[in-house]
C-alpha cells in the first residue's frame, strides 16, 4: 500500500467506529461527509441511535472487514475492545482516540493486540459538551490529530490512518506515545487540575465575595466546568506526567507562599514601630511612603516567567504566535449592533481575526475588541470612527 | 449635603487627578465628559502630557480647593501624596484607586490623614495595557467600584465619592476595607498568581511539546500576560489575604499529588505482574480490562467542586448567573462573513449575548458560537439553516 495508499484506502473505504460519543460521532460524521461507508457500535443504545439519526452511519457491525475499526471508547476499555474485534476482523486496521497514549500502548502490548495493524491515535478536538448531540463533522478541522506509531506498525496501517485523519480535516502529529503524554498534561491535563483547583477556591467562598469577580477569573476557570468521571479517567492514566508538572508547580507555588508569609511576618513587626512613624510625623517633607512595597523578588521573577510562558503558546491559524492589534469600539447591547460593527469592518476590507466582547453588567453598552492584523488596525480606527463608531485605540 | 448630595457636588464640581495612568486618566475622561472640571497631576509628564492631549482634564493644580482629589498613583505613594495634598487642599474630599485597600487605611491612619474627608476606593476595571493611551471614558460602566467607608468618614465625603462612581458609570460597592481584600485576593490577585504558576510551566517546555495547546490553555493563562511589577506590589500589598488562599489551595494540590504519587506507585507495582495477564490470555472472553481506571477519588471531588465553584460566578448583566444557549455556526475565515452571520442573527430578531470564535489553526474555516437566551436559540438556529448558514446546534 505504499506508492500512492490514500487513494487505494479512499477507493471502497469503509470504517467500524465503536463508541458513538462526541468524538467517535464527530469521526462518523465526517468519514460519511467523505463518502466512506460508516457502521457504528455502541453499548449505549440511546447514543447509538441519536448517532445513526445525525448521519454518523449505520448501527451495526459490519459484513466484512471494514478499512478501519476505530476504538472510541472511555481509555481502560480500549485495549479490550480492540483485542475483541481483532479476533472478528482479520484484516482492518485498528486504532483508539484515548487521551493518554502510553497505558494504551502498554495494555495493547500485555493483551496481545496485533501490533502490526494498530496505531495509537489522539484527536485534539474537545467541547466542554459531550455526547452524540454535540458532535460535528467539522470538530476536527484544523486541530492536531496524534498518531503514535510503534516499530511494528505495518506502513500500510499507518497509511490508513493518515487518510482517516485527512478525511477528518486535521493535521496528523507523528509522535512517541510518551512525548505526546507528556504533551497533553503539560497543555491540558495539568491546566485542567489547576482550573478545578482555582475553581474550588470559589465553591465555599462567601457570595458576596464573588460579587467583585470579572472576565479574567470566568476565562480562567472556563475549562473547570468540565465532566468529573471523564477528567478523573483521564488524569489518573495520565498520572506520571502530571504529577511530575504538578510538583514543578508546587515547588513554585510553596517558594510563593514562603516569599509572602515573610512579608506578612515583617509587616506585623513594621506594625510596631509607632515611634519611628510619630517621629517622621514632625518632618512632613521627607516622610517616605510607608514601607509596603516589599520586595518579592520570586513573585516577580514568577510573573515574569508566565509573561514569556504565556507568549511561547502558538497562535492562531497555528503558525508562529502573530501579535494582533486591537480595535476597542463601544456599542449598544442590542439587536443587530455587532452585526453592523462587523459589516462596517467588512466593507473596510479587513479580515476581523477575533471578537471579544466585554460585559458590562447591567449596563446597556458592551465593548467589543477587534483583533486584526497590525497593518490594518489604523485604517479599520479611521474608517469606523468617520462612520461614527465609538472607537477607542 | 444630605438631601440630594449628588446635585450639589454637580453643581461647579471639579476634582484633582493625581497619576495619569490608565486609570487617573480614564476617570478624567468620564469626568470631564460630564462636565466637571478637570486637572491633572503627574510625575511622568509624558503621561501627563498624553493624558491632556486626549481630553481627560488640564496638566496643573487647581487655584483653589478641588470637590475632589482622586489619588491614582501605585500604592506605596497613596497615603504621602494624600496627606501631602490635605495639607494644601483643606476642605477637598480625597479618595484613592489603590487595588488593597487594608494596607492604604492603615497607612493614611498612622500617618494622621484627616479621615473625615478620606473615602478609600477601588474601581475594578482595568485592561491587561496600562498608561493614559489604553484610557477610555467607558472604563468604568457597569463595573464594580468599592468605596471603604470608616467610621470617621463624612457624609459630604462619602456622598461625592458616591457622585464621582455614578459619573464614572459604574456601580458602587460599600464594603469593609478588610472584606474588599478578601474579595480581590479571591476573585483577581489568586488567579493571577495561579495563571502566573501555570504559564511558568510553558517557559522552558519542549516548543513540540506545546504544539497541540488548544483554546483551553489560551483562555486560562491570558491574564498572565500582566505587568510583573504592578502585580508584584498588588500581591505584596494583600500578601495576607493571598497568602490564606494559596495556603487552601496547596492544601488541596498536595493532596491531590499524593494521590496521583499513590496511583503511580500502584501502576508500577501493577506492571511487574505479567503472569496474570498472560494466564488472562487463555481466557479471552473474560479479559477485563487492564485495571487503569485506578479511583482518584479526591481528584473526582476536586474537578466536582471546581463545578460548582465556576457555576457560582456572576454572569453578564450582573444578574444570577444565565445560562445561554449556544448557536455554534461554521464560518469561512474571511472578511465579512461573520458579519454576515450577525447580520442574518439580527434579522432574525435575536440579541446575540456572546461571540465566541473557535480557532482552527492553518485551516479556512472557523466555528463561531453564538450564546442567546435558551428560548430563542431553536427559532435562530432553524432561521440561520434556512438561510443556508452551517448550524451544527
């Protein structure tokens, strides 16, 4: 199947997909958009249904081999399921979307899967909605798509899946299971702890101490509002990884605590020295500012560090983080506003490469943020101004 | 000026920006805008400079007492320059913008600033860009402002604060100086050192390995792009309050970790025992799957608690947290077209609460989540299908 294997994959392909959550769906849904042949499986009797009715393919097993038996099923059932249906299906190839690759690979191996035609595989497409219902045909357009391909992966097995990802719009990612594990929890298994973490700060807290909360702590703890069982299958196989990010971030975190618990410690022995205020009290010129600004070198040094971190994150359209310019404009909160905004931005000809909105609580007016290209950002201020937009760059 | 305070501080109302900083010079916009009479006041004179050039007031001191003094200058200077001024101003309210507001009262107190006419204050709006250049006059609308009312506090005082706050668009909050601080280590100065500790790991991380970092990440390390020094002085300010926090939340990192540490160590253990599985082998049928999904029971409890601790932050308008329902909308990424789309929601006669646009590196397209109120989100999802728009609702 070397030479040209896409095509020969393409030509009457056909995929079992067992497991009709929102990513098995999302895959049926795209593979039958490209005019594969789709069966779907699933304990789930509900889910498969809804699944088949979305267009995902059809509930059943297959007559024959299919092409690909893709195994999407929550990551401690994966290798069982995948050994079952080698058994059934002498032929296809096999592979997973487990978030966690190397307890895949491992039990794979210890079970005896055909390693031959079995490729580890990890689509990047999330929603913190799950189910047969939230899935897309487009959920993986443009995301990564890991394969983790071991020295007896079949170049063939391989070719498939390649094809399988291309179908599916998403950009393959050849890794070893290991560094995609540590990957993961590095970008999402470890923010999403420390999100929950941040989270769980607020669930006890006073309500009217939440009252003061705005845009940066919403963002910032989005992510924790996801499934407990799924992220609790997902960390624990991932544990290894995590932990050692994890204690990188307690270490910071308790030369933090260290740092301010000094300065709480100097200020209360600060707090004593009436005198030394009273007398400066009788020189008005020269009083210094209260001594608060107490240094915190590691503080500092910490922001800093999540100033250059933040900034290595790869940016939109996955190319090298571009710096965008922001247009902020103040609109009404109603019907058709941003709408208008939008198409005046349209008719200046610049392509808008975000839109944020900031809330104003009960307020009537919003401001909107336009990101766009730097070069542009002048011309769009200019041209939404002269058509007596609010604009404030 | 009990009655109708608010109109007799309108009346010839004029007040005294000292730091022309983003937000000194935002209030001098919102003032001014209103009518007031604005001077402004800075060390930096470019920023001074900038500040009048933009309309937020007049560079110099005015020739007789202010209404009111607003002291917008970094923390550590708040109860020098205040007193400073109260020694030339000697009927004007003052009041101050310092974001720990424990730390000011006791340094205007020891001190000797006269706190009959001392309204500390803090507007929370802020930007993650700082200077007069990111100052608007909407800065303010609908946000939260705190006013720390002590018991020495004037009326005539604590009514023109309430003026400048209602001028500015914003709501006013009158708390405890000591409430306010737990509120802010809570709500901001927590999040910014935990994104800060987050980011930091990305710093020296493996560049492949932050190639598969999605949205997730992004949205919970933005605000880790903030200004290392301003935030290290806000922290060292509230290093109390913070400190109470961190504590809590290590509390729960730890032992988090020592479960994690426990699940590794069972795994490793696990892992030695290749007869069972081997044994298991001859027994297909009962093969149970490799025993991964070790109990983390602590870490499900945490990611439940980090639900509720996110469903109980305030939503948009300040009301009760609204659900909304989302639209999502597949869109070309090109000028227009999501203009067109707001154009085609507003026509069908639907307010669209929030936009959010799902990135999809390297490719054409990109998924566009409209949030509506739940009632309306079948009637705009079957409108924007009938025009043709991709909905995947």
């Amino acid at each position: 199947m070397t030479g040209q294997p896409e095509r020969s994959a393409v030509g009457s392909a056909t995929a079992l997909v067992v497991g009709t959550g929102l990513i098995g769906t999302s895959v049926g849904l795209a593979l039958t958009a490209a005019g594969w042949t789709v069966w779907l499986q699933d304990r789930d009797t509900e889910n498969l249904r809804l699944a088949g009715v979305l267009g995902a393919g059809h509930p059943g097993l297959p007559p024959s081999d299919p092409t690909v038996v893709l195994v999407a099923v929550p990551p401690a059932g994966t290798a069982r399921v995948t050994l079952d249906l080698q058994r059934t299906y002498l032929t296809s190839i096999f592979s997973d979307v487990a978030s966690v690759k190397s307890q895949v690979k491992l039990d794979v191996e210890r079970l005896g899967v055909d390693m031959t035609r079995f490729v580890g595989g990890h689509p990047l497409a999330g929603r913190e909605r799950s189910g047969p219902g939230a899935a897309r045909a487009d959920l993986f357009e443009g995301r990564p798509w890991v394969l983790t391909q071991q020295t007896q992966t079949s170049a063939a097995a391989l070719a498939v899946m390649r094809e399988v990802v291309r179908v599916c719009g998403a950009q393959p990612f050849l890794v070893s299971a290991e560094l995609h594990d540590r990957a993961v929890a590095l970008v999402s298994h470890v923010p999403q702890v420390l999100a929950s973490l941040t989270a769980a700060r607020l669930a006890d807290a006073d309500p009217e101490l939440l009252e003061l909360a705005g845009q940066g702590l919403r963002d910032m703890t989005r992510i924790a509002d996801s499934d407990p069982g799924l992220w609790t299958d997902i960390i624990g196989a991932n544990a290894g990884p995590v932990l050692a990010i994890l204690d990188s971030f307690a270490g910071d975190l308790d030369l933090a605590r260290a740092e301010l618990r000094e300065v709480t410690v100097a200020r209360r022995i600060g707090m004593s020295k009436d005198i030394d205020t009273h007398q400066s009290l009788s020189r008005p010129v020269d009083i210094s500012p209260v001594d608060i600004s107490t240094d915190l070198p590691f503080m500092r040094a910490l922001i800093e560090r999540g100033n250059a971190g933040h900034r290595r994150l790869p940016g939109k359209h996955g190319a090298a983080r571009l710096e965008f310019s922001v247009v902020p404009v103040v609109v009404p909160d109603r019907p058709g506003e941003l709408a208008r905004l939008l198409v005046a931005s349209g008719d200046a000809g610049v392509n808008v490469e975000d839109v944020s909105i900031e809330h104003s609580p009960g307020q009537a007016v919003g401001l909107v943020e336009l990101s766009v290209r730097p070069e542009v950002a002048g011309a769009l201020a200019q041209a939404l101004r002269t058509g007596g937009w609010s604009v404030h760059a």
